[in-house]
C-alpha cells in the first residue's frame, strides 16, 4: 500500500522584497495624484503583476479609482469653467 500524497499548500509565497504586486500598485496611487500617464501605466503593470502571481490586485484597483475621480473632477472643472480662473489666477 502506498501512501497518500502529500497536500497541495498552493505556490510558494514571494520573498518580502520581491512583491511586485505592491510596489506597482503604491507607484500607481501616488503617480495618480501627480502625473496621470505614469498613474496608468504603474496601475496597468500591478494588475498585469497581480494576474500573473495569483495575488489580488487591490491597489492596482485603488489607483485607477483615483485616476477616474481625478478625470471626472478635471471635465467637472473645466465645464463650468473653474479649472480657467484657477490657472489663470496662478
């Protein structure tokens, strides 16, 4: 009789400096705030990251919600015009 094979733990965790997943996800939250192309991109890699190791992509998330209220507020702004008088009082 042979025995029984030993149980599926799942994939190896990641070393703690190797967490791609977060380091791209944190780039995409402060890059949202500052620079929104840099936001995206960081935001994008997280999620790429977070497919690939199995991980969730909570941040990546974060960022592109941030990303989205930044856009809304920029098209609200300029709309009414605001966005013109604060650039132009600057």
């Amino acid at each position: 009789m042979t025995p029984p094979p030993p149980p599926n733990y799942g994939p190896p965790a990641a070393a703690p400096g190797n967490d791609k997943v977060t380091l791209w996800g944190v780039l995409g939250i402060v890059f949202a705030f500052c620079c929104w192309p840099l936001g995206v991109v960081f935001a994008i890699l997280g999620l790429l990251e977070a497919r690939k190791v199995g991980k969730p992509p909570t941040l990546s998330y974060v960022a592109f919600g941030i990303l989205a209220l930044a856009l809304v507020l920029n098209i609200v702004l300029a709309a009414t015009g605001t966005l013109n008088n604060i650039v132009n009082n600057n």
